[in-house]
C-alpha cells in the first residue's frame, strides 16, 4: 500500500478506536450508575485509545517512508561488482537513477550492463517487498496497540491525565518545528557563507564599494576578476528604507492617533479596514504601479526643475514602499495607543489638557515601547522588500546618496544571483548566502538596539 | 395535542397557585416624583447652581431632572447606591463626560452664574477651575516632580523653573506628601503606594489652584490607613476649596462632609445637614439606605 493510503488507514483505524474506547468506558460506567463514576469523561477514554492506536502506528510510518529509501539504495549498491561501486557522491547518484529508470520501465534492460539490469531487478523486487511489509507492520502495530489501549479502559484509569500530557507534548512538538527550522536556516546560511569567505577574501566583501558578481568562463576574458563589495548594496538598501520610513512613519503613526483619539467608532469602523487593506495588496502590484507610474512621474518633474534623474530611482521605490508599510506602522500603534488606560485620559483631561496635549505629553510616551515595535516591524519589512525595488529601482549597484539615481538593493541581488541556471559551488551564488547572512545579522542588531532605546524610554503604566 | 392541553391547564392553574402573604412595602417599591428633592438642595449665592439636569446615555436617562445648588467652600457627598447616578451627575460639572460620544446633558447648570454647557464655553479654563480625583489612582506614568508640574506646565503658571519647584513643593505639603517624597521627586510615580498615588493626585489637581475639587470616590481602592489619611487631607482641603465627593462608604460622608446628598435611581431623594443625614433623615429611602436595608 503507498504510504499516503496507509497514513489514512491509520486515521479511519484510529477514528474506529476512539469511537470503540468511548463505547466500552461507557459500558463500564453504567453498572457503576453512571458516567460520573469514571476518572475521566468517555470523551477522554476514546481521544486515549486513537492515541493508542494512532501513534505509534504514524511514528512507524514515518521513520519507514524516511529510511526506506536509504536502505534499500545500500542494499542494492552492496551487490553490485567491486568494479562498478561509484566512488563519489555524484557518480553514486548518477548510478541510482540509472538503476531506478531501468527498474520502472523508462530504460530497456538491454541497453544497460549485466550488473546494473540485475541491480535493477533486485531494486523493484525490494520496493514491492518494502511496501508490504511496510503496510503489514504498521497495520499490525496500529491494531495491537489499540487494542492494549482498548483493553485497559477502567473507571479508575485517569484518561483525563494521560491525554493532557500528550497533547503537551503534541503543542512543544509544534513549537518546536519553527524554532528547529529557524535553527536550520541559521546553520545553512552560515555554512555557505563560510565557504564563500574561503573564495573571496573577508575584507573585500565588507569593505569593497563596487559589487559586480561576474565570474570568468575564460580566464582570459574582459573583466574577469568579479567584485564581491558590500557597501553599495547596504547603502541602496538603507537609501530605500529610509525614504520609505520617511513616509511611513509619520503618515502611519499621525493615522494612528487621528484613528485612536479623534475618529469616531463610525469612521473607525471604515478607516481602519481600507488602511490595512494597503498592506493586502501584493508587492508586485506596487512594483509596477511604482515603474510605471511614480518613477516616471519624478523623473518628469526632475527635468521640469532642471535636475537630472533617472528614469528608475530609489526614491520611486521608498516612496511606494512607505506607502506600502503605512498600515504596519499605523495598525500596530493604534492597538497600543488604545491599549493605554482611559484612566490616564481622564487624568490629564481633567486637569485642563487639550486632546492633542494629553496625546503628546501622556498617551504617546506609554505608548511608545509598542510604537516602536510597530515601526521596527515596518523597517525590517522595508529592508526586506524586494519586488518594488527591482521593479522600480533597478539592478545597477551604484555607491550614492542621491535619491534620484538607480540603486539596488541586498535582497534584490540576492535574487538576481540566484535566478536562472547556478552551480551551487561558485562564488557567485555563494554570495547570496553571505549576503543573506548579513542581512540576518543586521535586522538581528536593529531588534537588539531597538529593545535597549524601549527600556530605556519606557513610561510602564499598569 | 397533548403537550397543548397540558400547557393550557398549567396556565390556568399558575394564578391559583401564586397566592402570597401580604408584606409591608418594600423602600425599593416607593414610586419617586421626578425634580422632588426634600431637605435643604438650595442655597444662595451658591457655586454651582444646578437646575432640572438631565443626562442621557443613548436612549436611556440616567439623570432625572435634579437640581441642587453647591456652596462656595462646603465639603457635600453624593451617597446612593450603585448606579444610582451619583458619578454621572459629578462629571457633568467640569464636563468630563463629553468624551463619551452617546452622552447628553441637558437642564441648567451654572457655575458662578456661567453656564458650563454653553458651547462656547472653554473646556479647558473650566476644568483649571474645576479639578478632579478619580476612583483608582491614575498618576501618569512620569516621575513625581513632572506628574505634580503637568497641570503647571500646561497653563503655563510658572514663568521660572524656581517658580515650578515652588508650586509642587507647595502642593506636595498641601497634599502632605512632601516629607514622604522630597528626597526622591524623580522617581517614577508608578513605584509609589497605592495611597500615596492617591495623594500624588489630589497634589496634581490642587497643582493648578481649581476652585472646586470633585472627588469620585477617592478611598474605594486604599487601604484604611491610606484611607485616613486622605480624609484627613479632605478636612484640610476643605478650608480652600469647594469639595465634592462621591462615596460608598456611609462613615466616610459623615466624617468629612457638611452635607450630603442622597442619590436613587437617577433621583436626588434627599439633601441635608449631614449630622441631620445620619440622624434624622426626612426620607424613607434615605433612612433605608443608611440603616443598611438595601444598597
């Protein structure tokens, strides 16, 4: 049976043993007088007995569909000649899908080695025996095991106890997955960039101010040396970001207090939605709103002023981008705004405050911590973009300050240097992993420093 | 069918079943005239002149039609029992309930012949003159000095940075908080005691010299000892400003007030000499309340 059938057999087999321990607790309860002389309600007696049942059975087919795979390579690789064992990580693979080909009928046995059609034989031999003794197994162990699960049902058993404990254990498994897969990203990232800073010296990756990612074919061809120089990238990211939050925070956290402390539940009520529905808008979209329609717009009056600008420039993307990051910055700090007492309105109203005064001198710096974790969000979203810039930015890393010049960004070479056909050994795909890695590090240090201004400027109320 | 006529029996036997002793009337039975006040409400040349208030919350009124006058310098207490209408009544008069968009007020209200609800009115010069203490103890989330030089501050009484340190010293002694905190006036007010909060706040409204100072019961969250200490502070108040104080406690309304004001379901039932509250009071509902028959 394949392994997504036999999942779903365990589940109806579970579903059938919760339904059988809810039956049998309730037998045992009634000569007692009733459900209440049980440990546990039956409900609890039936979830225990899917467990029972469930569980073991899934972990099984787990571990078999993982190893499967693995086993059965090393067996079928054992019996071939000495002569044709591969002796690289390549070669191996190569000869596995040659094997695998034969063995389902794409590659005529004929056109292979002696060897390898056998090899191939005895691989299609052990995936059929594999299934069944994969399906008897787990079948076996579902039907034993509940049926112990079953069995032991007793009015004194406290099911209750034993469920809440797996489930426990169910809710740290789940957590676990995210912090496991962050782990895992970390470690990834950091094992490449490691290999790249063997290719390319550490100095010049933070200190180089041009970034041309080109790797010679030939060794005699122009411009052969590539320049891995991190600067222009960071500097085109900050640009950006800056003049996005140029935008965003004041425009945000000004809706926010207009929201919170002027608006009435009405406007409330219509405002707040269409805001947030900026932030539901897919960055493509602004991208392109951004290259046809902004960029060329500031290009336009550039020229009317006299000023010479490109027709792609950061200051098109910070500006749809701020626009984009508005409802970060102003969602976020309506909810704290709203979340700082009425009592402390009251009291600063009360002694003759205006609104915008209580605003200002009460409301606003209890506020703060969650303001800023607002506009932290919205930095590390802008840092982050990607589409609007290489939509509207464009791809030339240049080292500048001015607003008006195309610029690109981290993420945006990022991409560039992994888009299309890569050998994952080059520097130049390499460096997207050192570059995502300083990314990493970078947004790291914006929380770390962020943290220490709101302890620090921190009014707690409570 | 039968369900039916089963239904229609047990109707027709409900009355038969319901015959009860009869009982004295409850006090909470007694139908109250709108705008009838007994005992003393009116007084001359008063501080607040308050004539047929009405204040509704939506559709519903939780005011009806009550008028009262408040002497210049007297210490009066609203007692009633819960949700009878005696905060309600008490934000009307420095306008507090105007943050509260489903509120509307209505009738005569006057203070030193100025009406408080004429829209041209200055919320904010009113409520200079018109202070407020609140239930729990709501310092802002500030150091000691700054939650004593916000009202200052705001309307700008000090010219000098001496002249501010003046002010809150002198408020903080008023509010005899100034022995307990001189030493440390830039410590967060948060860190205080719930009781010296409480005094932090009569400091911070005493701060910007009002005329009235409205208490919404100041005591309900502190301890008796704190407690005390705020009634003492009260009785000290009272030789400069007009006090208003809601209450629940009984005791507390006869130990620093002059008179009292009794509240019933959105009525003023009863106002008196305090000493004639507690003693002899001309209300049945008032004499209930106070023997601890209801509330």
């Amino acid at each position: 049976m394949q392994p997504l059938n036999l999942l779903l057999l365990t589940m109806v087999l579970a579903v059938v043993a919760y339904g059988l321990g809810y039956a049998r607790s309730r037998a045992l309860a009634m000569p007692l007088g009733g459900v209440r002389h049980l440990k546990s309600l039956p409900g609890y007696y039936g979830v225990r007995a899917a467990i029972w049942c469930g569980v073991p059975a899934l972990i099984i087919l787990a571990l078999w569909a993982a190893f499967e795979g693995k086993v059965i390579q090393s067996i079928v690789v054992g019996t071939l000649p000495e002569t044709m064992i591969p002796d690289s990580a390549g070669e191996a693979s190569l000869l596995m899908s040659k094997i695998g080909n034969v063995a389902n009928g794409s590659l005529p046995p004929g056109f292979v080695e002696e060897p390898v059609a056998k090899a191939a034989e005895l691989l299609q031999a052990l995936q059929v025996q594999s299934k069944i003794y994969m399906t008897g197994l787990v079948v076996a162990v579902a039907l034993l095991a509940g049926f112990l699960g079953w069995i032991r049902i007793r009015p004194l058993l406290n099911a209750r106890e034993q469920v809440e404990a797996v489930l426990r254990w169910f809710f740290f498994a789940c957590a676990g997955v995210a912090v496991l897969t962050t782990v895992g990203i970390v470690f990834s990232v950091v094992f490449e960039t490691i290999r790249f800073f063997e290719q390319v010296p550490f100095l010049e990756f933070f200190f180089g101010t041009s970034w041309s990612p080109q790797l010679a074919l030939r060794t005699d061809q122009v411009g052969s040396e590539g320049a891995f120089g991190m600067i222009p990238l960071f500097t085109g990211t900050l640009l950006i970001s800056f003049i996005a939050m140029l935008i965003a925070a004041p425009v945000g956290l000004m809706s926010a207090i207009y929201l919170s402390e002027y608006a009435n539940k009405r406007v409330r009520s219509i405002v707040k939605p269409l805001l947030e529905m900026l932030a539901g808008i897919p960055t493509v979209v602004y991208g392109f709103f951004a290259a046809l329609t902004v960029a060329p717009f500031i290009s336009d009056l550039a020229s009317a002023i006299g000023v010479e600008a490109s027709s792609q420039s950061a200051l098109a993307a910070g500006l749809v981008m701020g626009i984009m990051i508005i409802p970060f910055v102003s969602s976020l700090s309506d909810d704290v705004i709203n979340a700082v007492p009425q009592s402390l309105r009251d009291g600063s109203l009360a002694l003759g405050a205006t609104q915008s005064e209580t605003m200002k001198k009460v409301i606003f710096p209890a506020a703060l911590p969650g303001i800023m974790g607002g506009l932290l969000l919205a930095v590390s979203r802008a840092i982050g973009e990607t589409m609007i810039v290489v939509m509207a930015a464009g791809l030339a890393a240049n080292l500048t300050a001015n607003p008006l010049e195309t610029v690109t960004t981290v993420t945006v070479q990022i991409v560039t240097l992994l888009v299309g056909d890569q050998e994952f050994d080059s520097a130049k795909t390499l460096a997207a992993f050192a570059l995502g890695a300083m990314l990493f590090i970078a947004t790291l240090l914006l929380n770390v420093i962020a943290l220490k201004i709101v302890r620090k400027y921190r009014e707690q109320y409570d | 069918m039968n369900t039916m006529s089963s239904t229609t029996i047990n109707q027709v036997q409900a009355p038969e079943e319901k015959v009860m002793p009869v009982t004295e009337k409850k006090p909470e039975d007694t139908v109250l005239e709108e705008g009838v006040t007994v005992g003393t409400p009116f007084a001359d040349d008063p501080k607040f002149k308050l004539r047929d208030v009405e204040v509704f919350y939506g559709e519903s009124r939780a005011i009806k039609k009550i008028s009262l006058d408040i002497a210049r310098n007297e210490v009066i207490a609203f007692i009633g029992p819960s949700g009878c209408g005696k905060s309600t009544f008490l934000r009307c008069l420095n306008r507090m309930n105007d943050s509260i968009d489903i509120c509307r007020v209505k009738g005569g209200l006057l203070l030193d012949g100025q009406d408080i609800y004429d829209p041209k009115r200055d919320v904010v010069e009113l409520r200079a003159r018109v202070g407020m203490v609140f239930q729990k103890p709501n310092p802002f989330p500030k150091s000691i000095y700054d939650n004593v030089a916000y009202g200052p501050r705001i309307h700008g009484l000090a010219n000098r940075k001496s002249e501010l340190d003046d002010i809150v010293e002198s408020s903080l002694r008023k509010a005899g908080l100034w022995n307990e905190v001189k030493d440390r006036l830039d410590a967060m007010a948060t860190g205080m005691s719930g009781g010296q909060q409480q005094r932090l706040c009569i400091a911070r409204t005493i701060a910007v010299s009002p005329e009235v100072v409205l208490m919404d019961e100041p005591c309900s969250a502190l301890d008796p000892i704190a407690t005390a200490k705020v009634e003492e502070l009260i009785a000290e108040l009272s030789e400069s400003f007009t006090i208003v104080i809601v209450t629940h406690s009984m005791q507390q309304a006869a130990r620093v007030s002059n008179r009292t004001a009794y509240f019933h379901l959105g009525h003023l039932v009863e106002v008196n000499e305090t000493s004639k509250v507690f003693t002899t009071p001309e209300h049945e509902l008032t004499e209930s309340y106070i023997s601890g028959r209801f509330g």
